[in-house]
C-alpha cells in the first residue's frame, strides 16, 4: 500500500483499528487523524465494522475448542502412522528400483493391490465395452446361435478350460440368441452369451476365467444408461450388464448364481 503521509501509512492506519499499535505510534496516528478529517472518517467506519463483525461473532468464540483443532489433537494426528495410498506406494517402489533395486523388492508385498478388487475391476471394464460393441449389432451380435445350444456350451467350455452354460432367463423375459468367443486384455479366453428381451433390449453374461480360487462377493456397476452386476465365483467372473433398472439386474445375477450353486 502506498503511504499517505511521511509518518502514518495505510498499514499503521489498519494497525490502528485493530488496536495493535500503543504508546507514541497511537499519538502519531491520533494526530495525523485530526489534520485530516476525510481520512478520520474512513477509520471511523473501519471501527464500526470492526464492532460489528466482533458482535457477530462473540457466540462462537464462547463455544469451546473442538477437539479436531485443539493442539494435542493435531500433533497427535500428525505422529499418528498413516496408510500412503496406492499410488505413493507405487512411487516409492520406482523410486526404489531406481536407487538400486534392493530397497524396492522387500517393499514389494506391500504394493500387491486387493486381487479380488482388481479382478472386479478388470471385470466390469471388459463386460461394459464388450456389451458396447456387441449388443448394438443387429444382424451378428453372436458367433453361434441358440439353436445350436448344445454345441455352443462345449465349444466356449472346452476353451475356458471351464464348464460354461448359457444361464436360463426366460424368467426374465428374455431369450438367448447365442454366444461368442472372447478375448481378454490378457490374451485369454471369455465367453460372452446375448440374450433379447422385451422392446428387443440386449442383455449380456460374460464369463472370464480368473485367478484359481478367486471369489469376490457381487458388485454393483453403471455406465450411461447401462447398469450392471459382477462377481467371481471360484475363479470365474461373471458379469450381467443390461439398459435396465439396477434393481432387475440384480435379480437376474442372483438367478444365475443360484443356477450355478443349486441348494444341496
């Protein structure tokens, strides 16, 4: 800020309201006041808004400290161990390779990110695109058709390595049309089924082999107008994706997994 005078600048004027200058600094600013009336008036209103402001804000000074901003409560936040997340981790094991390697293998089990998430993940994206790219082609969605069932289960079987079934939805309102053969963003095998249903919507089941014995319990997803549902069961994934309500969704992955395991 510029000074106004060779003695009183706008910062010692500011000083003045807000009561942090005493003794000869309060009489040099006092004097300079009465010399200059129109600057007086300004400090006068900065005062007023001051009261003001102090008035409204009077009950919450009363109020008590909460803990979260209390001094104890900050430092011992701040010594407290935390968790890095993925990606910090992920740096420091670079960073460690970098320097020499060693340091960055015995950090390695602590960068093994939750299998099972990562099989969901990996799952929903593949299921999401392939419905995509599949479910909007109108004349050849599928590679076999339902009318040769019994040969489209052995086929996609005998390429999982996995016994593979077209699960029965006509519950739901809609009829297989087929299948198809896939292929993961690892190079391996996955068998997708396409099913129509009323007003023609598509429904899709994608079946991926995963890791041996991976489970991981059903997960909700959505994209656009698209909802769907995945889990794994005993190393294989599934995924139902459909432009239907959530809700629908989900009764038609439980019907499959009760297909899949059967009450004994």
């Amino acid at each position: 800020m510029s000074n106004i005078h060779s003695n009183v600048s706008e910062d010692q004027l500011h000083a003045y309201v807000d009561l942090q200058i005493a003794g000869e600094g309060c009489v040099v600013v006092e004097g300079y006041l009465r010399e200059h009336p129109d600057v007086a008036q300004r400090v006068a209103a900065y005062q007023q808004q001051r009261a003001l402001l102090r008035d409204a804000l009077a009950p919450l000074a009363a109020e008590p400290v909460p803990p979260r901003l209390r001094l104890g409560q900050i430092i011992g936040e701040r010594l407290r161990p935390r968790q890095l997340p993925w990606r910090r981790l992920a740096a420091m094991i670079v960073l460690g390779i970098g320097l020499g390697g060693v340091s960055g293998w015995y950090l390695r089990p602590l960068l093994q990110p939750d299998r099972a998430a990562s099989g969901i993940d990996a799952l929903e994206q593949e299921a999401i695109a392939t419905h995509h790219v599949y479910s909007a082609d109108r004349r050849h969605p599928i590679e076999v058709s339902a009318a040769e069932q019994g040969h489209l289960k052995l086929w996609l079987s005998n390429r999982l390595n996995r016994t593979v079934a077209p699960p029965d939805l006509a519950g739901f309102g809609y009829k297989l049309l087929g299948g198809r053969l896939l292929a993961t963003d690892q190079g391996k095998p996955a068998a997708l089924f396409m099913y129509e249903g009323p007003e023609s919507g598509r429904l899709s089941v994608m079946m991926r082999p995963m890791a041996v014995n991976l489970n991981a319990a059903m997960a909700d997803m959505a994209e656009g107008t698209l909802n769907g549902c995945s889990w794994i069961d005993d190393g294989l994934g599934y995924a139902v994706v459909a432009a239907v309500p959530q809700k629908k969704v989900d009764q038609i992955a439980m019907q499959i997994m009760a297909e899949r395991n059967p009450p004994r």
